[in-house]
C-alpha cells in the first residue's frame, strides 16, 4: 500500500531582524536635528530672565567654549585622533581676527572667517606630517606645535602685544550699532554656536562621517575597504581647527582683548579633559564639558588655594560614576539597572 505523502512544511516568515547599529544611529540623530532647535530655541530667554548682565556674559563664553568643545569632540571623540594643541588654534584665531581689527581696521566680519580659512590653512601644514603619527606621538607633536604658538603671542610684541595682550580689537557693529555689551553680542554668538552644532549634526551623517567613524574604529580596515584614513584624518582635523579659529574670533571681539595665558599648553589638556567629561562621542556631550569648563571655575572663585584640587577631584568623580561622561551617564544606569534585574 503506497504511502500518503506527508505535506511540505510551509516556509516558516523570516524572523524580524533587529535594526542594525547605523539604523539606531539614523534614529538617533534625526532626534537630535529635533531637539537642537528646541534647546537652542529655550536659550534665547537668557538675556531677557538673566537678574545681570554679569550671567548673559557667562552665557557668551558658554557658547564660546561649546564651539571650541565641540570641535575638538568632533576629532578626539569621533576621529580618535587626541589633539592637545586645539588652545593653540583656538588663539591663532584669536589673534588673527584680532591683529586685522586692531592693527589693520579691518571690519570684524570679515575677520571672522578670515581667522576660520588661517587656522585651518595652519592645520593643513601641520596635519600633513603630524597626522602620519599615531596615539601618543600626535599627542605630543600638536602639544609642540601649542607651545609654539604661545612663544610667538609672547615674543611677537608689536603685532600681538606680547605678555601684555592684544589692544584695540573692535566689536562687531552694523554701521553705527555695535554690539559692545553682552545683551547685543548674545544674538549672535547664539547664532554662530547654533550654526556649528548643526554642521557637525549633518557632517556626522554624511560620508565623511560615517569615514571617519571606520578610520577611528579600525584604520586598516578603513583603508582595506577604500576609504583613504589619512586624507579623511586631515579633512577632520583642517574643520576642528577652522571651528576654533570662529570661536577665537568671536572670543576676541565679544572681550576686545585677547592674551596669551588664555590658549595656553594647560588649557588645551583641559579641553581634552573638558570632552572626556561631557562624553567623548556623543553629540550633546560638549553642551555639559562647556557647561563644566564656564561654570565650575565661577563656583569656586571662594576657594582660590583649592580651586584645582576639587576641580580635579570633581572630574575624577564624574569619570567613576560614568566612564563615557555626563551626557552618557543614562545610558550608563540603564545598563547597570539591567545587569542587577533576575
């Protein structure tokens, strides 16, 4: 007697699978294009619900320090390249917009991107032999270059002032109306910061950024693949410097003044710190390293001899409790949350 067949089994619907690390990616920061006009939009009330003029000028050099920051997380934290020259770009900014007004009389605006394309012509020339080392090497080449930099600010008197400081820089003006206090100079130090964060936002999400992310993960493989790591290294680090040549514009005209001690070897090894504790990677995490860089050195004005004694011990507790920085201390208790649940 034959046998009936047996039926087929039917093919069984292919599992959901789950977003891969570029879709989460993709969700993440389409929020973040969402949440940065809001928060950008809520910081427009400071000049208005600030109780002195003393907090809007806080609020000046928060923004400042954000676009410095924020740059530097854009090399250190994505790039993994660690630069511990940025003070120095920063003042070559500085310096140069300001020698233009003060010197030259040259209108500010034009200064402004004027010191963005001489820093970054500047990290050009550098990069081109400094981004051929690697980790500990580049760290030290870039610290070099910094402290070139501050022998020229020093020694360099009639064009920089030298330990004295840069005089005579002009503020930012349409025609008559110049924006010599710090309730006119917020608008647009707001706007500059604003403008920024959403070019590093679209960067990110383009083929430049998703390059550098492979360079800064695995730069053989990067270059197996066909991306070329040294001339994705070099794009990135030409943009960081060029961002901290506009935040050292816009710090020298918004202060008229401008001095060595301000982009010192010291200062860039605290940007560096400032990245780690704000979250190095992470887009919002410069908001928290400027939030810390401006506001902690206020708060401990009172305590002069101990000021870097807690100011250190605070970085130490914050890097404990949550080794990828503030903006990423959520994320850090979830996971722990998740390990202590059955």
């Amino acid at each position: 007697m034959a046998r009936a067949k047996s039926a087929a089994p039917a093919p069984a619907e292919a599992a959901p699978r789950p977003l891969a690390g570029g879709a989460r990616g993709t969700v993440s920061r389409l929020s973040d294009h969402r949440l940065l006009p809001i928060v950008w939009l809520a910081l427009l009330a400071v000049p208005f619900v600030a109780p002195n003029a003393y907090l809007v000028s806080l609020a000046n050099m928060l923004l400042i320090n954000l676009i410095l920051i924020a740059s530097l997380n854009l090399l250190m934290g994505y790039g993994g390249q660690i630069s511990l020259g940025h003070a120095g770009f920063f003042g070559l900014g500085a310096y140069a917009s300001g020698v233009l007004s003060a010197k030259l009389g040259v209108d500010a605006w034009i200064g402004l991107p004027a010191a963005a394309l001489f820093t970054g012509l500047a990290a050009l020339i550098i990069g081109i032999p400094a981004l051929r080392l690697r980790g500990l090497y580049l760290a030290m080449a870039t610290l070099g270059w910094n402290a070139i930099l501050v022998v020229m600010f020093n020694r360099l008197i009639d064009v920089t002032g030298g330990p004295n400081g840069l005089l005579g820089v002009r503020p930012f003006a349409f025609g008559r109306f110049a924006l010599n206090s710090d309730v006119r100079q917020f608008p647009l130090i707001w706007l500059v910061s604003l403008l920024v964060m959403f070019a590093i936002l679209n960067l990110l999400r383009s083929r430049i950024g998703r390059a550098l992310r492979a360079v800064a993960t695995n730069e053989l493989g990067a270059d197996a693949v066909g991306i070329d790591s040294f001339h994705t290294k070099l794009l990135v680090f030409v943009l960081s410097a060029g961002m901290a040549g506009i935040a050292g514009s816009l710090y020298v005209h918004v202060n008229q003044f401008a001095s060595p001690e301000t982009f010192s070897v010291s200062n860039s090894i605290l940007l560096v710190v400032m990245v780690a504790i704000g979250g190095s990677g992470l887009f919002w995490g410069p908001v928290f390293g400027a939030l810390v860089y401006t506001a902690v050195p206020q708060l401990l004005l009172d305590y002069e001899d101990a000021e870097l004694m807690l100011f250190g011990l605070a970085m130490l507790v914050v890097l404990i409790a949550s080794p990828t920085g503030i903006a990423g201390l959520p994320a850090t208790l979830r996971r722990r949350l998740a390990r202590r649940r059955p």
